[in-house]
C-alpha cells in the first residue's frame, strides 16, 4: 500500500466574488500549495447539483484534494510555515467561515473495478 494521504480543504467564495476566487484559487494557491514538501497533485471539485442531490449539510461549494507523500503532519508544519512567510497567499475572496480542512490516510490498496 502507497503512503500517499489526502487533505480536503473545503470552502466558499465571498458572495459576489467567485471569480475572482476561483481565479485566484487555480492560478496562484494551488500551485503556490503544491510548492510545499510532500505535497504532490492538487484537483479542485465543485459541489454537484444536477442529478444528484447534495446532503443537507453540505454548505460549501468547493473542494480541493491534495495528494501527500509521506508524513501528512510534517506536510502540513512545511504548509503553514509557508503561510507565515507568503509563501502561500490567503485569497482575499475567500469566506474566511468556510474553511474546512481535513486529513485522510489509505485504509486500503486502490482497487479498480
């Protein structure tokens, strides 16, 4: 089994102001994010709502996965050492309420049908 982790960082523009996070999110945050150490792939996902429905809780928008090799705690200690430098931004579109991060690690070997 691969040691390649995931952190989903779920979050919401500004109303009024998804362009310019959107924008701001693909062209400069993530490849500043995938700068970091361990950090490896990066895709954003925007919340369906054609044939299937959201759950009820979900309130933000937009997710983006990132791949980490290695050590997720040490990934994320690079991550926000880079963020006290401005190495990596803070979008001034995004709605600061909205932010949700999480770690996942592998349980098991991918498995393709």
């Amino acid at each position: 089994m691969t040691d390649t982790h995931r952190m989903l960082v779920f979050s919401n523009p500004i109303e009024g102001r998804e362009i310019e996070f959107n924008t701001w999110y693909e062209e400069v945050h993530m490849p500043e994010v995938l700068g970091t150490p361990g950090i490896v792939a990066a895709q954003r996902f925007e919340l369906s709502t054609g044939a299937v429905p959201p759950a009820p809780e979900s309130t933000q928008q937009y997710l983006a996965v990132y791949e980490i090799e290695g050590d997720p705690a040490e990934a994320f200690a690079a991550m926000v050492e880079r963020s006290k430098t401005g190495e990596i931004s803070r979008g001034e579109a995004t709605d600061p309420t909205s932010l949700s991060m999480l770690f996942y690690s592998p349980r098991t070997g991918r498995i393709t049908g």
